[in-house]
C-alpha cells in the first residue's frame, strides 16, 4: 500500500498585532495554542486514516450467499450481489454499519446499532430484521424493536411481526408475512404482481447469469422461484407468460415463440 504522508507546520510560531502610529508591534506567543490545534489535527487525521483504511467489507457476490459475525457478536446473512462496511466496534459503543443490497441481521443487545444505505437508516438495539434496499428501504422486523428513517426525513417504529416499506413518494408499514418476508434465506423467492424485469432481475443476481429480454408489454409476474435451479426457475417464470428462453451458458436471451429460434 503506498504511504500517505501529512503535511503539518512547524509547532513554533508568532503572531504580529499593529500597535498603531508608533510602529510598535506586541508579540503573542501561540505555540500552546497551537501545539492544541495541532494535536485537534492529528487526532482528525487519525480518525480519517483508522475510517478509510481500518474498515471491513464484507460482499457476497452474484450467485452466493454469505454469512458474517460483527465484532460485537452480531450475526450476518448476506443475499447474492450484496455488501456491509463497517470499522470495529464493541457490544456497548455506538454501532454503525453501511449496507448494500439485502442484510438479514441478529443483532445482540447493546449500544444503538445503526444501519445506513442508499434509502434510509435503522436503528436498533437487539432485534432481528431483514433490510432489502435495492429499489427503495423494505424492513421486516422478526424479533425486537426498530426506528425506521427515510432519506425525506419520514420516520416510524416497527414492532415484532411488522414490515415497513419506504420509497420515494410515500412511507407506510403493515403485518408482513414472516414464512416469505425473507425466504431467500432458504433460496425461496416469492412475488406478486411484480414487473417482470424485477423478477429476472432476481434471476441475475442468484444464479449469476446475463439476461436479455426487452419488455414492451408490462408483464408483471405473480409466482415463486428458487434457486436450485436456472432452467426450472426461468419455466417456471416464463411458462404463465408465452414466453421462451434460448440458454448458451451463462447467458440467457427470453423472447416470445416467433422471436426465438428452434
């Protein structure tokens, strides 16, 4: 890795203060001053290095799944094309980590654990919650208490059995369905009335594939797939549609029966 190095004045120096007509200047010495300023300095100096260089990433990519324990003793389960940053931390301290994707979390009690994204943050501290924030902040709460806060500044608290669903218009919560609200967990993934190039997006992501398909219809797909399987899980998916699928390794081209070649 290539050193950085700081650049820090000298600690001896003087201020020079205009005495007025008689020319007279009255030195000030601010060497205490600033060997405080400057040990301010090096603390923030450290603080940056220990937070660009000291942080753990942990990334499960497309096509796996990975679990993690937090230094706090915290467990982690990360869905495909996923990743939480985060620098060490006790089971007292405030807890911060940054996620990507999907976490599910089981969080032991302690200090406030907070969990930021692209959507919003979350705060807990002891509970076990699935956060998905790929198209917005989706919260399930299994276990436990939660403050969820949007990125408009909307907040609300979930209890044990509640999901809340936050995007870029609105901000509501509901009693969520705890066998499917986080069934990736068992390589199950369920959908209702989804658009279609959401669900293959799933299809990408857990099976690690490239998919063309260009929608010019809206389909929206109601179903469940899991991931065992690439060609039971796209006839699955296609079949309900008239749509077929032209597989050449780990590249998938789905178009109707006219477009596709025998």
């Amino acid at each position: 890795m290539k050193q950085r190095r700081f650049i820090v004045p000298a600690t001896k120096a003087s201020f020079h203060a205009d005495d007025g007509e008689d020319g007279k200047h009255d030195k000030i010495r601010l060497g205490p001053y600033l060997f405080i300023s400057l040990a301010g300095s090096m603390a923030l100096i450290f603080v940056l290095y220990r937070l660009i260089f000291d942080a753990t990433v942990v990334s499960a990519p497309k096509g796996q799944h990975l679990a993690h324990v937090l230094p706090d003793g915290s467990q982690v389960w990360l869905n495909a094309d996923s990743e939480l940053r985060y620098s060490s931390f006790t089971r007292e301290s405030n807890r911060d980590v940054t996620m990507r994707g999907e976490v599910f979390f089981r969080i032991v009690k302690g200090g406030p654990f907070n969990i930021k994204g692209e959507y919003g943050t979350v705060t807990v501290r002891g509970a076990s919650i699935n956060i998905n924030q790929r198209n917005g902040l989706r919260v399930a709460c299994f276990k436990g208490e939660v403050n969820v806060s949007d990125t408009h500044g909307n907040t609300l608290e979930l209890k044990s059995g509640r999901y809340s669903i936050a995007n870029d218009t609105t901000m509501m919560s509901g009693r969520m369905n705890a066998e499917k609200e986080a069934s990736w967990l068992t390589g199950d993934f369920y959908f209702n009335n989804t658009p279609l190039e959401e669900v293959l997006d799933e299809i990408r992501r857990q099976f690690d594939v490239e998919v063309h398909y260009r929608d010019t219809t809206s389909k929206v797909y109601t179903g469940h797939f899991t991931n065992a399987n690439l060609d039971i899980a796209l006839r699955d998916i296609l079949g309900s549609m008239s749509l077929q699928y032209n597989r050449d390794g780990d590249e998938v081209v789905i178009g109707n029966a006219t477009e596709m070649k025998p």
